[in-house]
C-alpha cells in the first residue's frame, strides 16, 4: 500500500470537511475529471467550486488502495440528507486525477 497515495485522499477529504477549499483543491490535478450519479465536472476549478456551495461533510468508514487507486465507503452528509456512498479516487503524481461517486439516489430524489 502506497500511504502517500492514501493520505493525498484523506486529506483532500479532510479539507473539504474543514471548508478549507484552496487547499483541497490543491489535493487535485488542473484536469481533474468528476464522474457522478447526478452528473459530470472536467477541471479541479469547476469541481470546487460546486463544493463551496454544497459544503458536504462526509465520514469516512471504510478505505481500500490498490496501486494509485483509493476507495472510500463512507457518509456524505448533503444537508438535509446523509447517504451512504462510495468513492474512487484515481491518484497520478501525487495529484487526485479522477473521483468516481456511487450512491443510490432515490433518498434525494423523494419529495420531502
């Protein structure tokens, strides 16, 4: 297990929890790609940006590495709603390149 490649994701995590957004974004590559349940974002810019107006807080339960891959199972608490999801974080140069986000959507999706 490559522990730079892991802490690169829980700090990055970390951040975001902190609301410590420039230095999250720093966890990412200039190109970094989002690929979610609720859509797509290209470039660390693009992606932050839409963190500083959801401000997810998210608790980690479980980690996995293999290689330059980490997988998160954890929380995301978006509010009004906490949802249990995965995420799969490709790190290349000490960068976060790709996140992949798994969760079912229906809980947001329901009328309140």
């Amino acid at each position: 297990m490559d522990n730079t490649t892991q802490n690169i994701a829980e700090r990055f995590i970390q951040y975001l929890n902190e609301e410590n957004f420039d230095k999250a974004e720093s966890c990412l590559d200039p190109d970094f790609k989002f690929i979610g349940v609720m859509g797509k974002r290209e470039g660390a810019s693009v992606y932050i940006k839409d963190m500083k107006q959801m401000k997810f807080k998210y608790e980690i339960l479980k980690t996995f590495t293999s290689g330059e891959d980490v997988c998160f199972w954890y929380n995301i608490d978006m509010g009004e709603k906490t949802i249990e999801s995965s995420g799969w974080y490709h790190i290349k140069d000490g960068k976060i390149r790709t996140l992949k986000v798994l969760f079912d959507p229906r809980p947001l999706l329901k009328e309140s």
